[in-house]
C-alpha cells in the first residue's frame, strides 16, 4: 500500500469496474483497468496490493458499497485512498474519498493523501488500532468528518461506516465515538438528528400508539357522546337513538333540544375493551425490536452527530499518544482534558465560598500554521512546551490543547502573578526558538474573580479563554 519513491502514484491507481460498462469511467481511459461482474468473490487484498489508489466504476450502488467494506475492513488497505467517477449512495460517499472527474484530480487528491499518512507513526500504522484507524483517516483527509447515515433496517436507525468498518463489532463500534469523545479526540460539529431508544434493548425502532388510559388496550375508537340532563347519564350517542328519535335509555327522556335537553360533553373516545370513555387517550411507545411497551418518560435520549478531529487528536496521531488518554498527567506533564477541566471546576467552586480565592488561567497559541513550520521548527516548539513545565509550581497544571496550543492553569494567582509567567515564558522563548522567538505566540490570559465573576460556569470559563 505504501510505494517506495521511485514509484509515481499515477502509474499505481487501479480503475476498478464493477457490472456492466458504464459511461462514467471514460473520463479514465489511461489508468491500468480490472472488470469485475460481482465483489462477493474478490480478494481485495490480491488485488490491490500493488497499488496506491483505487477508483470505483459501477451502475449499482450496493456492489459499491461492499467493496469499499471490503477495503476498509482489510488491515493493510483501510487506509488507501479510494475515490468514485460517479454518484453514489451515501454509505459510498462516507467509506471513500469522494467523486473526482479528471485524473489530474485524482492524482493529486491521492498524492495530498499518501503524504499526511507518511507523518504518522509507523509502528501504530503497522498495528493500528480500531480508535487509531479512524483518528488517522481523518487526519490524512482534513475536509473529512464522521457523518452518519440512515440505517432503517438497523435497530439503532443511525449508523456511523467508517466507525463499523474500523471497529471489530457492533458493539465496539457503538461505544468507540464515546470514548474518543470522553478523551477529548473528536467532539461534535453539527447535530444531525434526535432519537429516543427503548428503555429495554436500546432499539431506537419504536411504534408510538393511543391506548385506553384505565385498561391500556389497544382497541379504542372515536365516539360522540350525549349527556342527558335529566338523570346525568352520558353514554355514546348510538346508546340513545331511538328509531326516528333521540331517547336517554336509562330514564326515558326524550331529546328535542341540544343544550336544553342534553349536551355534547368533552369524552370523544371509548374503549371497545372496557368502555371506559376519555378525551385522550395514553401513549405508549411499543419497541419493534423487543416487543416490550414503554411510557415515553421512560424512553432514553440520544443526540445523533456529525464528528470532527479534535487539535489534540491532530497532535495525538501523529506524535503517538493515542494510547495515554486515561492518565491524569502524561509524561509529558500535560494533563487530560477531563482532569483540566475537573480542577478548573474545582477552583471555581472554592472562588465561590471563599471570597478571598482566586486563581489564573493562560492560553499559549503558536500562530504560525503547521504547514509553514520546517521540521526544526516544529521540534522547537514542542520541546518549547514541554519545557515550560519547568516554569510550572507543583500546583499548576498543563493541558496541551492542540499541536498549536497550551492551556496552564495557575492557582492561587491573580493578574500579576499570571503577568510574571508570561513574562518568563516569552524568555524562554526566545532561547529555544531562536528562528522567531516570541513575535509569533499569541498569549491570552485570565484571572478569577478579577476579569470574570465566581458565578461564572467552567465551560464558560473556558469559552471566554478561547474567544477573549
């Protein structure tokens, strides 16, 4: 999968075929071509294994699909760039890298590709885990996010294919998200969907339906009722025709006059089981998966997003650390964000009670983008963070929130204090950056209760860190 250099990219794509000539390949003609009638019987890996980028021809999105599963699946081809010459399903569209329409697109797409996978790790790319996969897909694909898609022959009704085909089963792949959430790898970009999933077997299959409020049956129907105001009686109103009249069948009055006679009350429907009336009836949610009948109260809601990578994750993959997420500190001496975020609300919960606590927030941000930094640079700046640690009391804490930026938390600081470290930061700058020094970090800081109120949330702490 991964050429040596002698080998241009262009003279290893392989166009693929699948069923019938269609006229969406013709645009591909100088690419080394297979014909394929069916995918269930290919050996991708046979096939593919020379080869540096495939692109898919077919008229039928399910033998699209099942390829591209195929390829995803395989340990030493998940990660080859995959493209189509033409519409397809959406399921297609998240497990390849998208529809091209010119070869010199295709090159140079399966180029920019090959070359972020060259600056991961090779040890996690030859024994990559399931979280690794998908964090290292998105990092070699930097316009691409984790979307679902609509699976109504799955119980969940959402699904996720990229995270099913790296995860080694269903299970594993409905827990993964969470994780890489909780440790702060991918957070949401956008809310796709709501769903509430049965409190039972977690199928979000369900079948909302009216029932009788006293005996919860089924069978109940809409029904007018009359209330006679002689006796009280009120019963549906087939109860009180008479042949050619209306007649309370308990006392005998006679009905000429609505209003005067009777009345119409509220009750509009009757259960056909126990004959109780009511004006609405009870809903309950019936799971199509587990047959079980729920309350929707009881009912679980589950939020459906659209993932993104993380600057922490950016940082994570491509220096090795996916495997450190569930310690407090690293080796490093940068903290988790759960940990950051605790002692930050930790700190705000003592400025509260006590009038006299304080503490300080800073934010140190290399404004130079990655891609403009030679490799000495992009050394210097990471032993320049880690060596501000150095810098650090025993007490303050370090949360490296992206390649790019750190976050320290300095308690029992206020505004001066927070004003001497930076101070001594930009120093230290300026000996281990000697290319640029300290003209191109940008330092935003805060202090507690002196620029935001105690009342003040953690997340919006954090918030204003970012946006002052």
């Amino acid at each position: 999968m991964y050429p040596e250099q002698q080998h241009s990219h262009s003279e290893r794509i392989l166009h693929l075929e699948i069923g019938a000539s269609s006229l969406q390949g013709r645009a591909f003609t100088e690419l080394s071509s297979v014909r394929l009638e069916r995918t269930d019987s290919i050996d991708v890996l046979k096939v593919l294994s020379d080869t540096d980028a495939v692109l898919i021809t077919s008229p039928d999105p399910r033998e699209t699909e099942q390829l591209l599963i195929q390829i995803r699946q395989n340990e030493q081809l998940w990660a080859m760039p995959v493209f189509l010459s033409g519409a397809s399903s959406q399921k297609s569209n998240e497990l390849s890298d998208g529809v091209v329409n010119t070869l010199t697109e295709l090159q140079q797409a399966a180029s920019h590709i090959h070359h972020k996978l060259a600056e991961l790790p090779p040890q996690d790319m030859q024994m990559p885990t399931a979280e690794f996969k998908l964090c290292a897909y998105l990092y070699s694909r930097p316009e691409k996010t984790v979307l679902p898609v609509r699976a109504l022959e799955q119980s969940e009704l959402w699904r996720y294919p990229l995270v099913d085909a790296f995860g080694t089963s269903k299970e594993r792949s409905q827990t993964c998200l969470s994780e890489l959430e909780l440790r702060g790898l991918i957070h949401p970009k956008r809310l796709i969907d709501r769903v509430r999933d049965c409190a039972s077997c977690d199928s979000a299959q369900l079948s909302f339906i009216d029932v009788c409020p006293d005996c919860q049956n089924i069978d109940i129907e809409n029904s007018q009722f009359f209330h006679c105001f002689t006796c009280g009686h009120v019963a549906p109103e087939a109860n009180f025709i008479r042949r050619d009249s209306l007649c309370c069948p308990q006392c005998e009055a006679k009905f000429r006059h609505i209003g005067v006679d009777y009345d119409r009350p509220l009750e509009e429907y009757r259960c056909r089981n126990c004959n109780a009336a009511f004006i609405e009836g009870s809903v309950i949610a019936r799971c199509l998966s587990c047959d079980s009948s729920n309350h929707p109260e009881w009912l679980r809601s589950r939020r459906v997003n659209e993932f993104e990578l993380t600057g922490r994750a950016l940082y994570a993959v491509r220096h090795g650390e996916m495997h450190t997420p569930t310690e407090l500190v690293d080796d490093s001496q940068f903290a988790s964000p759960a940990y950051f975020t605790q002692m930050v609300d930790w700190l705000l919960s003592l400025a509260k009670r006590y009038s006299d606590e304080n503490f300080s927030l800073l934010s140190i941000t290399i404004e130079t983008p990655p891609d403009q930094q030679s490799t000495a640079q992009a050394q210097n700046n990471d032993v320049f963070f880690k060596r501000i640690a150095e810098l650090t009391r025993e007490t303050d804490l370090i949360h490296r929130l992206s390649a790019q930026t750190i976050w320290i938390l300095l308690p029992k600081n206020n505004s001066k204090g927070r004003a001497d470290f930076e101070h001594q930061t930009r120093q230290l700058a300026e000996k281990l950056r000697p290319d640029s020094g300290h003209n191109d970090l940008n330092f935003v800081g805060l202090s507690v209760p002196e620029d935001l109120p105690a009342s003040y949330t953690t997340a919006s702490v954090l918030r204003a860190l970012q946006a002052i």
